[in-house]
C-alpha cells in the first residue's frame, strides 16, 4: 500500500507525458550575489562635519535594504591590500576610520587632526542574507574569505 502511495506522489511531479517540467524563467541578475564597488576617495573629498572628524558620503546602489544586507567596508592605500574597517593607526599614528550605512549610501568617517592627504580606495561589500547564511562560518571583515566567495560565485555563472 504504501509503495502505491510513494508512486502516485512521484507520478504527480512530472508532466502529462512522465517529462520533466517546463524550466522557469531565470533570476534578476544579482539578487543571490555579492556585490563589490571601488570609489576613490580623494584628498578634496572630504567634509569637515566636526572638530577631529571628517567624513564622504556614497551613494551605492547595491545596498537595497540595509535592514537585511549585510555590508562591510575595506580600504586601501595601493589598492591590492584590503583592510576591513574599523580600524586604527591606518594612515598616522592614532587616528581612526569607520564606516555607516542606510539603504543606497556608506558613510566613511576618518576621526584624526586632519583629513587623509593621499587618495585611499574604498570598497563596499555587500552580501545578502542568503549568502550569509549560506557560508554561516565566513569571517565577512576578512577581504579574503569574502573574496574565496565571489570567485566561486563567479566559477558557478
């Protein structure tokens, strides 16, 4: 009895002719991918907002619902070596860089004396949550795990 119940369900999953299903339309493009963006950051690109703090504002597409992304922030000073933010003693001793976010933008804010003097690139991650929960044990501030990810995202495509 059983077995007449397991092939009538399995029956009921394939076409009228015993085939496989018609295959659905495909995905928009990036919903399950990481994003990555560069943005340089000049030396003129800085606002004075406070006393000791400077800051950038960008805009960034790819952070859709910053309730629900996950978004990290790393930064350059020659554009190989990537360090997750925050961080300190990044470009002179004592000084600090971190970074905000809301839907559409990332704030970088540089606490120090004065603003950074040499062009630094910055880089905004942004991973959906169901990347995150697909690699549940990735260090996301590491450029590199993060990076391990998008070349396999990339090999799969």
């Amino acid at each position: 009895m059983m077995a007449i119940g397991i092939a009538l369900m399995l029956n009921g999953c394939a076409g009228k002719d015993g085939a496989p299903g018609a295959t659905g339309p495909a995905g928009a493009n990036g919903v399950a991918n990481i994003t990555s963006n560069v943005y340089p950051i000049t030396p003129g690109s800085w606002s004075n907002p406070g006393t000791g703090e400077y800051a950038v504002n960008i805009s960034d597409a790819s952070i859709t619902d910053a309730t629900n992304d996950g978004v990290e922030v790393f930064i350059s000073t020659n554009g190989t070596l990537w360090l997750g933010l925050p961080a300190t003693n990044l470009l002179v001793n004592g000084d600090q860089m971190e970074f905000a976010y809301q839907t559409g933008q990332v704030s970088l804010i540089y606490l120090n004396s004065s603003a950074p003097s040499n062009t630094v690139s910055l880089k905004v991650v942004t991973i959906p949550p169901a990347i995150m929960k697909q690699h549940p044990n990735t260090n996301w501030k590491d450029y590199s795990q993060v990076q391990s990810i998008i070349n396999s995202q990339n090999a799969n495509q």
